[in-house]
C-alpha cells in the first residue's frame, strides 16, 4: 500500500515538473498575450496541482495536509481569476491608446 | 524525486524571467511576474518538504499566494485605468 | 549541497533581475521586474531558512512596495528620460564602495558559527533573564518592546512619519481633480 502511494506520488511530482517545463516553454515560444495566457494556464492548474497533490501523497495523514488543500483551493480560485483580468485588461488596452505607443509590438 | 521538481521549476523561472526582460508588451511582463508567483509558491512548498519542516513553509507559500493575487490585480487596474483610486473605467475623466 | 547549487541558480537569477532592471527604460516594466526580484530573493531568504525575513520581503517587496510604485507612476508618467551627465563618476563610486563592503564582508565571521559575539556576548542574557525581568513568555517580543524599546519607538516614529508622506504626496493629485471636477 506504501509502495503504491510512493508510486502515486511519484509519477503525479513528474507530470507537475513536465508540466511546468511546458508552460515555461509557452511562455517563452507563443506569439502574443492572448496565446502566452495559454500557457501560463498549464502552471496555474495542471502543474501546481499535480505538484501539490504529489507532496501531500508523500507526507501522509497529518494535518499538513490541510493547509497544502487549502493552498490548492487558493490558487485554483485566485490564479483563473488574475488570467482572467489580464486577458480583459489586454482586450482594453490594446483599444487604449495609453499602452499602444510603441507597445503592441 | 523532489530534486526533479526544484530543477524544472528553477528552468521555468529561467524561462518567465526571459519573457518578463524581452516581453514586448507591458501584459507579457504582467503575465511572467504573475506565473513566477505561482513558481515560488510550489518552489517553497517543495522546497518545505525537501528539508522536512513542509507545516512552517507552507504558510508562507499561502501568504505569497495572497500577496501575489493582490499584486497582480493592483498592476492590472493601473495598467487599464491609470491609476489606483478610480474604481471603474465609468468614474474616471480619460 | 543541494541547497548550495539552489542559492546559487537562484543569486544568478537576481542579477540578471537586477541587469534588466538598469537596462529597462519603461518603468512599468521596471516595477514588474523589481516584483519578480523580490519574489526571488524572498525565495533565496526561505532556502537561506531566514523565514521570518522571508515573510518580511514578501509583504513588503513583493505586496506594498509594487502598488506603492505603481501609484508612483501614475503620478511621475511611464517613461524614464536620459540622463544628462556621464555615468563614470557614479560607477567609481559604486565600485570603490562596494569593494569596500566586500572587503568588510572578510572579517565577518563564518556562517552559523557557535562562538561569535553575537551569541556570547548579550543574547543569553536576554534568553534567560526575560521572564523574570518583563515576566512573558515570548523573547521577540520583550526584546522588541523593551530591551529596545527606544529603538522600536524610533522605528515607529520613521515609519509613521514615512507613511504620513507618502499619503500626502499620493494624495494631493487625487484632491486636486476632486476640485477641478467640482468646479
């Protein structure tokens, strides 16, 4: 059962890390804003809670685990939600002629 | 096991630092300060566990989340209203 | 070891943070830049195991001191001018004090040493004779509020003083289109 969850664990630590290499390499190769939103997605989501989920299979019944759930609630709510002001604020800048000069490159 | 997450999470900070020097428009610096937050907090959470006291810093990695999530929304409401004290885009005289 | 080869990733990143922010000339993407130093060297304080510090940096780097410049911004306008004069004086500066520093930074004594003044000379006395001299449990806090209570008050004083300022400079252009609104 150990060996199991050790296993669990394990593989769920590996898909967060590919997860997140991904992600950065998004950031870096997607063209524009709106694309880029894309891949920052992948780290908020999928690689921070197969990160998190991982590390609490690790350590076992404890309260610990609480506080690592509670951290994952927190970022699955607050990370959409700062994506999604930013993709809005980008749809209004991009009509604004304040970031336009020089910025929309 | 946990030395894998730290090296691609410390490649992937490598990666958003990158796009936050070169990134053309002020969203891009916005968005990699924002996913570096999120790097952070999973670099501390396993970082917590890797020496062993994970309760002490997961705390911390709550309140980064907090103050991250506070950040992001205070640039982005500069960024679209051009200031801090207006509170919609109808109040203000742009 | 592994939390050497971390710090020094990490040191690396903040100097090439701290690069890009000179080079930088929009000050938006400066401020951006300067949220992600902080998040790193909040980073390093926690591998560092300062974590006290690490929250520190945290609510001040990364939380009031990013608003505090955007609000800055929005005030001094977006886009730094060139300066007028020739850099090389500064740099001298720079240099001479900062290999001064450094040069200091030899006598100091090696990290997480038992025999330094710092842990022989005044700090068992204050962990021992805490509770019977101000009678509660926490050590922090009866050294902050009073073995160095004239110390916190200055501290208080500075900062109340700094927080006065700075709502009088943010505030005075928001007064100002309040008036012109009105009028």
């Amino acid at each position: 059962m150990g060996f199991v969850i050790e296993v669990i664990s394990a593989m769920l630590l590996v898909i967060g890390s590919v997860a997140v290499l991904v992600s950065g390499i998004g950031i870096i190769r997607m063209p524009d804003v709106f694309t880029r939103l894309h891949a920052v997605g992948i780290t908020d989501t999928v690689g921070a809670a197969a990160v998190l989920l991982g590390l609490l299979l690790r350590y076992g019944w404890d309260p610990v685990m609480i506080k690592i759930l509670f951290l994952l609630a927190l970022l699955l709510v607050l990370n959409p939600s700062a994506s999604h002001a930013l993709g809005r604020a980008a749809v209004h800048g991009a009509r604004r002629p304040w970031l336009s000069d020089g910025d929309q490159g | 096991m946990l030395i894998i997450v730290v090296i691609a999470l410390l490649m992937a900070m490598a990666l958003a630092l990158l796009r936050a020097i070169r990134g053309p428009t002020v969203y891009d610096r916005i968005l990699a300060a924002n996913v570096f937050s999120t790097k952070t907090i999973l670099m501390i959470t396993t970082f917590g566990f890797f020496v062993g006291r994970p309760e002490l810093y997961i705390d911390i990695a709550i309140m980064y989340g907090l103050i991250g999530f506070i950040g992001t929304v205070a640039v982005l409401k500069v960024s679209e209203f051009g200031n801090l004290g207006q509170s919609g885009p109808q109040s203000g005289g742009q | 070891m592994i939390a050497e080869i971390i710090n020094v990733v990490l040191l690396g990143l903040l100097v090439i943070t701290a690069v890009a922010a000179i080079r930088l000339h929009d000050l938006f993407a400066v401020v951006m830049v300067f949220g992600i130093y902080s998040f790193l060297a909040a980073t390093v304080f926690v591998v560092l195991d300062a974590v006290d510090v690490a929250f520190t940096e945290a609510a001040v780097g990364a939380g009031i001191s990013t608003i505090l410049m955007l609000a800055t911004i929005s005030l001094v306008g977006r886009w730094e001018r060139r300066p007028a004069h020739r850099p090389f004086l500064p740099i001298l500066v720079v240099v001479v004090t900062g290999g001064a520093l450094v040069y200091g930074t030899l006598d100091m004594p090696n990290f997480g040493e038992q025999s330094t003044p710092v842990h022989e000379h005044i700090a068992p006395y204050y962990l021992e004779q805490s509770k019977s001299d101000i009678g509660i449990p926490n050590v922090v806090t009866s050294v902050l509020a009073s073995y160095r209570g004239y110390d916190t008050l200055g501290e208080l004083t500075v900062i109340f003083t700094a927080g006065i300022g700075v709502l009088g400079i943010l505030g005075i252009r928001r007064r100002r289109e309040e008036k012109n609104s009105e009028g």
